[in-house]
C-alpha cells in the first residue's frame, strides 16, 4: 500500500467518525474520540485476531463505545449479569435482535456467551454458567450508518440499562 492509498483509507475512517460523532454531538450524550490500536476482530474461521493499525472510536461517556472499522461501524457497551438473568430482559433482547450482537465476558472477552441465532434460553444458559459480573455487548452495525441513526441506537442502549 503506497502513501495515498494509505491517506485514502484513513480519510475516509475520519469522514465516518466526524459524521457519527456530529450526530451525537450537543445532544444529550458527552462524546470524546481518538485514535486506538490493538482491537480485536473475528476471521474468517470465527477466530479472534488483534489487530495492529489504529481505528478512530467515540466513546459516548457512560453508555458505549463505537468504533468505525475499514468495513462497519460496532459499538459496545455492557450489561450486569444479574440483569440478563433476572428482570424483564426479554423485552430488551427482542429490540436488540434487530441488530447483529455477539455477548462475551468482560473480563474473559473471548468467552463468548451469544452468537446471531441463538435462542435468550442458550444465551441465559451461557451466563448463568460463567463467573462474569458484567456482560460485553458488540453490534454490528453497517458502514453505512448514519450520524442520526447511531444517535438513535445511543438512547436505545440507554432506556435498555446499558453503560460503559
């Protein structure tokens, strides 16, 4: 990769990131962004791998972060244990269905305890057969999201008692 088609690929990472975070900008949210390495992310054989270049991320102080990767936006946040276990998190799971969400172990983030497809009974299951304390959501979310739409996916996260 040559210097320009390096520029052309951070470009268009910063143009995402100033987009995403103008849409989330003097609303309700505070949102801070840098520049981080050494995130993680599935192969093609649903192994984890780190990766070393730096992607930008807004981080919406107290419910998530998001990150704008090369190919799709993702955005994290987490959950108490006890309120995937107990409560009314059926109501929350049938909203974030809508969106492609894997659920790991915060301290043991490879543990996963949800995939797309599984039922909430296997995912309870997962949970309930883990030491975990919190519960670390990522969804995925297309590059092509819109400022107006992340802002949007922000109070969902927020009225389901999700935080960062």
């Amino acid at each position: 990769m040559d210097i320009a088609e390096l520029n052309q690929f951070y470009f268009r990472l910063r143009i995402k990131c100033a987009e995403l975070a103008l849409g989330l900008h003097h609303r309700i949210f505070q949102v801070e962004w840098g520049w981080f390495s050494g995130h993680y992310e599935k192969d093609g054989d649903g192994e984890y791998s780190r990766n070393d270049y730096p992607i930008p991320v807004i981080s919406v102080k107290g419910y998530c972060d998001i990150e704008v990767n090369p190919d799709c936006v993702t955005v994290t946040a987490k959950r108490k244990r006890r309120d995937v276990l107990e409560g009314d998190f059926e109501k929350s799971f049938a909203k974030l269905t809508a969106y492609p969400f894997e659920a790991f172990g915060v301290e043991g983030y490879l543990d996963g305890f949800y995939q797309p497809g599984m039922t909430l009974e296997q995912f309870r299951e997962n949970v309930k057969n883990s030491r975990e304390a919190e519960i670390g959501f990522s969804f995925r979310l297309g590059f092509d999201v819109t400022g107006e739409q992340i802002y949007e996916f922000a109070k969902l996260l927020r009225r389901e008692q999700f935080y960062y």
